[in-house]
C-alpha cells in the first residue's frame, strides 16, 4: 500500500523536468535505481524520500547519478540547491518530502543525487 502512495506522490508532485535522451535512458535508469548512499542513515532517508522521484523517468526529476541531467542544475552551486530543495521549486515539493532532513542531510544527499559525491 505504501508503495503505491510514493508511486502516486512521486507522478503527482515530481514535475521538474530532466528525463535522460532515449539513447542513454535506460543505462541511466539502471544506475539510478541501483544507487544508494554508502552512509546507512542517508540511504534510509534517500529510500524513504527521494527515490520515489529520482528513480522513475516519468516523473519529470532528474535520475539520480545522471550527471548530464544535474549539470544546470549543480552550476547554481550547492547553498542554491538546498534552498531549493527545502522551500520546493516547480514540481519538487518542499524538503523533498523528507520531513526527517535537515539541512545537512541534503547538504549529503544532493551531491550524491547529481552524481558527485566525494569518495
């Protein structure tokens, strides 16, 4: 029952644009989906919220890890993408529906979505 909820969130509040091309979708949908964050309490938060959008192309979020769908996005810098992230913007909901982050947590999590997570 859950699942079908965040499958219903994730169509009706992730309108923000970014799909992949057709040519590199499903690689990048593979990779999306496969990601986790190598933090255990970051992974829980990333399954709980996140996923629900930044796995599935038709939700209009860019996948997790797709660099190409993230690059306008990270030239805002970081401090622009929290902000975003906690006030909401266009079809992201505030906070990302993560009513468990904080500031932090998405300071983490945002890096690791656009692909640029330090080793």
């Amino acid at each position: 029952m859950i699942g079908v909820v965040l499958a219903g969130l994730a169509v009706a509040g992730c309108q923000s644009g970014g799909a992949p091309s057709t040519a590199g979708r499903g690689e990048a949908l593979a990779r999306a989906q496969a990601m986790a964050p190598k933090d255990a309490r970051l992974a829980a938060l990333y399954a709980q919220s996140c996923k629900a959008c930044h796995t599935v192309p038709d939700t209009g979020a860019p996948l997790a890890g797709d660099r190409t769908a993230w690059d306008a996005r990270w030239a805002k810098g970081l401090p622009a993408l929290v902000q975003s992230t906690v006030g909401g913007l266009n079809g992201m909901p505030p906070g990302g529906q993560c009513f468990a982050c904080t500031p932090a947590d998405f300071e983490a999590l945002i890096p690791f979505l656009a692909g640029r997570e330090q080793s």
